[in-house]
C-alpha cells in the first residue's frame, strides 16, 4: 500500500519523471560502477520485481547487472521505486550536474511504503550497506587486464575509491571510522597506481599489476566488515529496545530482526555462491560462523528470548570478531603481496 495522504499514483509519476531525468543527467564526475549498477537494480526490481533464478548474460557488464539485480530480491516494486528516488538524489548530490539541468525535486511528501496486514514487508528494507554486497562482489570480479585497461582511462581526481564513502553509518562521524580507514587506505592504493607512471623506475601497468590483488582484497574486506558492522548494530539496536523499549527508541524486536540480522545472514550466503570471485568467497567462509550465530538464536519460539540470544552469543564470539577476523585479514594482505608479485613478473615479462 501507499500511504501518507498521497495518492496511489503519485509515487509512479513522481518515479518515471525521475527516470527520464537521469536518462539525461549529466554528472560533473562519473559516477562509479557500483552506484550505476544500484540505479540499475533498483529501476529494474520497480519495473519487473524479482530477477529470475538464471539469465544466460554473455559479457561481464551483464552479469554484474543480473547480480545487482538479484540482490534486490524481495523488495516489493513500491518501495524499490522510492529507493531509486533516495539512490538518484544522492547521486546527483555526491556527482554533481554540469551545465543547467533544471532538477526535478523529489517531493518532500515522497510517499511512505506501509506494509499494511503484510508482516513479511520489513524484510523489504535492506539497509544500504547489505545492498552494496552485490555490487561490491562484481566489482571484485574484475580481470587485472579489465582493472589495467580501467586505470588507463582513469585519472587521479576521478578514481573510484576516492568517490566512495561509509555505508554502514553517517559518513565522517565515529561510527563510520572503519569503513573510512579502509577507504582511505583503499584510496592511496589506487592513487599510488594512477601517479606511478614517471616516478617509480617500473613500467606503470608492472606496478598496477602488483596492486590490483590489494584492491579485491580490499573490496572484499569492505564487503566482510559491512555485515560484521551491521551485524554489532543491530546487537546494539537490540540492547536499547531492551532496556528502554520500542516507545522511546523508534525501534521493534520484530525490525531489528528484519531489516538487519536476517539480511545481514543473507549477504554471508551471497559471499559464499559458487559464481562469485575467489576473495570474496574467502571472506563469506570467514564470516559464515554468523549464519550459524543467527540460526542459534532463532531456535527459542519467543522473539525476546532469541533476540537476547543474538546479543549475547555475538558477545560471547566477540573474539572471533574482533581478534581472529582481523588477523585473517592480515593474512590476505600478505597474500595479495605475494600474488601481485607474480601478477608483476608475467606483466614484466609480457606474457
């Protein structure tokens, strides 16, 4: 249903005007692979619901979009439509608009989705960090040919981890600082690929080849600290509306279950599909003891008593969280050190 005193089909006006406008936006910078791809997804769910199980997709491009697409499975087309509205409207303000496009303004009384008599809606809501994994994943699909020849048309200002931001919180504030570290990290490995030319006494697609394992390690570390993130939020979401009830927090037991930890274990069986790249199934093996953690606490028929489960089993593994994953994130490292050394040698030798 669509509700807040607008009427039905103002939401699918609202959405196509939208539509046709960014089919001519005109952004000051391009726009990453991984925003493209969640306007994509978000536009195709809409339109046409849930992506089928198979789709024979011939090149690269198509099946990153097929997996963005997937990944919106279960967003009911209403509130897909006013996701594409917020999705649009950050793009415009993060990219920017050249020239002097007259904007249509997403109406202040965008329409709320209510899920009426339909307890199953609030699985609907998948926060922005979960939608991300998709994307993220075919992001890390990238050959080092494909990342060498994206480099070659890339400069410095408008690199694709300089344009990222935290997912998991509001960006530049506290909770945030993990994703940004990362980001920032992230960041100066990509610059250090765009500005070797001419400084180190290496060929630069030597010296790209030898980073681009660091840059799908470190997407795929972005992709396991997302769902551990969520995964401590929504712990933390459940404390308070524990101790100071749903009245006062703006939260419910029954959405915090939901809109995070079921999609949270959804976004670790995503990792762990056999089509996705190698890193990134690593990492979904390395955060797939929460599936386990979530099906533990799911096991008592009251929800209070199993979303006192979920905190405390995530307190009692906080050392596998804390200690365990980051170590093996500097095993990663160590590895992508070692295979970009080889990656350089073949680029080196031309093979």
């Amino acid at each position: 249903m669509v509700d807040s005193g607008t009427p039905n089909g103002d939401l699918g006006g609202v959405f196509r005007q939208k539509t046709a406008f960014m089919k001519t936006w005109k952004p000051e910078s391009s726009p990453s692979n991984r925003d493209r791809l969640e306007l994509y997804a978000l536009h195709k769910q809409a339109i046409s619901g849930d992506a089928p199980e198979n789709l024979a997709c011939q090149t690269a491009a198509e099946r990153a979009k097929f997996q963005a697409w997937r990944g919106k499975s279960g967003v009911r087309m209403e509130e897909a439509m006013q996701l594409y509205l917020q999705e649009a409207d950050r793009q415009i303000r993060v990219y920017g608009m050249s020239g002097t496009s007259s904007l249509p303004q997403t109406p202040q009384s965008t329409p709320a989705i209510d899920g009426g008599n339909d307890s199953s809606f609030a699985a609907a809501s998948q926060p922005r960090g979960l939608a991300a994994i998709p994307l993220l994943c075919a992001a890390a699909s990238e050959s080092r040919q494909a990342y060498l020849r994206r480099l070659a048309q890339t400069t410095t200002p408008n690199s694709w981890w300089s344009r990222q931001e935290a997912l998991c919180a509001v960006p530049h504030t506290f909770g945030a600082l993990p994703e940004t570290m990362l980001l920032k990290t992230a960041a100066l490995v990509e610059y250090v690929s765009l500005s070797c030319d001419g400084v180190i006494p290496l060929p630069a697609a030597v010296v790209q080849s030898f980073l681009w394992p660091f840059h799908n390690v470190l997407l795929c570390v972005w992709m396991g600290l997302i769902v551990v993130l969520t995964a401590f939020t929504a712990a933390w979401d459940i404390l308070q509306t524990l101790i100071w009830g749903s009245r006062r927090t703006g939260l419910s037991l029954s959405g915090i279950w939901n809109d995070q930890v079921v999609w949270s274990a959804q976004s670790v069986n995503v990792l762990t599909e056999s089509h996705q790249p190698l890193t990134a199934r690593v990492v979904g093996l390395l955060v797939l003891p929460y599936t386990v953690l979530v099906t533990l606490s799911r096991m008592p028929p009251s929800e209070l008593v199993a979303s006192v489960a979920y905190a405390a089993l995530l307190g009692f593994t906080w050392w596998y969280w804390v200690i365990v994953l980051p170590w093996m994130t500097w095993m990663l490292l160590c590895a992508a050190t070692v295979s970009g050394s080889c990656f350089a040698m073949i680029e080196l030798a031309g093979v």
